[in-house]
C-alpha cells in the first residue's frame, strides 16, 4: 500500500490527533489533582480533588486508550476496509478517487470513486456505494424545558448489513446538497423517507435489498426533480412522539457534580424514561442521554461521599 495510502495517512491521523489533542491535556489535569489530593489538608477538600482527579484522568484515559486501540493510520483502514474485500485494492480506488474530476468533497463527505468518507471529529468512516441501500434526511426537534433550541440535521446512510450510519449538519442546505450528490454517485439507492419505507426495511429487508441490486443491474435514468421535491422531500422526515430530552439530562447529570441537590437522581430518572421510550421506537436514540445518566449516578455517589466525609470529620472534633 505504499503508493496509495497519502489521502488515508492523512484522514485517519487527522482523527487521530483530535483525540490526543484532548486526552493528553485531561489526563495531565487530572494527575494533578491527584497529585494535590495527596497533600496534607482538610479531608474534604483531599476527597473533592482525587475524585476531581480521577475524573479527568479516566476521561484522559478514555481518549488515549482509544488512539491506542485504533492503531495508526494504516491499521484503522485496514480494519475498516477488511470487511469489504482488499485493503490494497480499496486504498487504490480511494487514492485515484481522491485525484480524479467530479468527485465529491465536503468538510464532512467526500465520495472517491464508489468509496464513501465520513469525516467524524474523532473518527473517519468508509463504506463501498455498492453496500448503500437506502439514505434520508433526519431532522430532530431540540428542546430545553419545553423551549425550542434549534434543529438537529443528519444525513443516515443504510447500509446492506442493516448498520447505520449517521452524518450529523449544521444545515438543511448541506444535508440537500450531499443527499443529491450521493444520490447521484450511487442512483440505485432508494433516497427519501416515509413512514411505509421503514416499516417495509423492518419487515423485509430481503426484498429491499433485491430491488436495490435490480436497479443496479439495470440503471434507468430518474426524471428530473420537480421544483418543491426538495422542499417536500425535506419533509418526508422521521417523526418521533416528542423530542429526547438529552440536553437536559445531560445538563442535570453534570450539574450533579458541583451542586449539592437531588440533581443527579432527577437526571437518572429523566434519562431512564428516555431510554425507556427509546427501546419502543418513540424516540430518536441519544448518546448524550446515556452519559448524562452515568453523570447523574455518579454525581449522586460524589455527593453523598462528600457529605458523609463532612458529616465524620464534624463530629471527630
């Protein structure tokens, strides 16, 4: 893979080096906390910086361990593209498809040839186009307190094997543009959501998966979009029964760690709820929702240790 691995090299240690950038510097916080807790002082304070400093530090620890497992540039491709077929003929096509006109390159999706680049903060994905099965937009309501905050955008790729792949965006006009761009490197691809298609995924896939290839086999040309296809296909979204209350759960579970209320019990519950709904298709699963329970549980163990320390070093005087 010597005279095809530049672009590879480059994407995989930029990920890379985005997750030393924040596991050296909370790992080093974080030992010095422990090193300060290690000093003579008041019990409560020594107990506040170690549990302070093994927080920061597994965070740290959490980052480093995951360069390390990840390898370098040339094994984290290599563990991706494994599935697929040979490494050295995907590093090929990808290096070619890198050089060659009309391909598409964006700060988050790049399409060399019939490979797929997902550019994550902490990661790079790629997928063959000939996997694509089926993509839409997904746009999420966000709500702090029963306040609007905002949208969240997401391209999701569905790939053969039934895994997902989520593409989050600042804008519905990105989400536009790339969905259309892929749309038109892999035209096989069933593109769009209505409620009908998922229960159709869900049910047989098989099928899908024969009509896909059919197409592929026997590409027709797609008539040309009508003005409001767009528009009305940015509507054709997923619908959930409300809006995960992740941020807040978040926002409680971390507040748990620094105020000394029942905060992190209400960040458990709020979070188990939401899971809960999550596991019946009510909701659009949340990776925040769970830290923000972690947080919370943690948060109440923090504080009750604190307090029973203070409450003991009281009454020994």
């Amino acid at each position: 893979m010597a005279n095809a691995k530049t672009f590879i090299q480059a994407e995989f240690s930029r990920s890379g080096a985005n997750l030393l950038k924040l596991g050296i510097p909370f790992a080093v916080i974080g030992a010095s906390l422990v090193s300060a807790a290690v000093v003579p002082g008041r019990l409560p304070a020594m107990a506040s910086a170690l549990a302070w400093g093994l927080i920061f530090l597994s965070i740290g620890c959490v980052f480093l361990v995951r360069r390390i497992v990840r390898g370098g540039a040339e094994a984290a491709f290599l563990k991706q593209v494994g599935a697929f077929g040979a490494a050295e003929t995907a590093a090929a096509e990808i290096e070619e498809g890198s050089l060659a006109a009309g391909r598409v390159e964006h700060k988050k999706l790049a399409v060399f040839g019939r490979w797929a680049i997902i550019r994550k903060t902490f990661s790079t994905l790629l997928f063959p186009l000939d996997e694509l099965m089926w993509l839409y937009r997904n746009e999420t309501q966000n709500y702090v307190n029963g306040i609007k905050t905002g949208k969240e955008i997401a391209i999701k790729f569905v790939l053969r094997s039934g895994g997902v792949i989520k593409l989050p965006l600042r804008n519905a006009l990105d989400a536009s543009d790339l969905s259309a761009a892929v749309s038109e490197k892999a035209p096989w691809a069933i593109a769009g959501y209505t409620m009908a298609l998922e229960e159709l995924w869900k049910r047989d896939r098989a099928a899908w998966i024969a009509e896909v290839d059919k197409r592929k086999e026997n590409p027709e040309p797609s008539p040309a979009p009508a003005p409001d296809a767009e528009r009305t296909l940015s509507r054709n979204v997923p619908s959930y029964a409300r809006a995960p209350r992740s941020g807040l759960v978040f926002g409680l579970g971390l507040a748990s760690l620094f105020v000394p209320l029942p905060l992190g019990v209400v960040a458990a519950v709020l979070g188990i709820i939401d899971k809960t709904d999550e596991a019946k298709g009510r909701l659009e699963p949340r990776k925040l929702t769970t830290a923000g329970i972690v947080l919370g549980i943690f948060g109440t163990l923090f504080q009750g240790v604190i307090f029973a320390l203070m409450f003991f070093s009281r009454r020994g005087k």
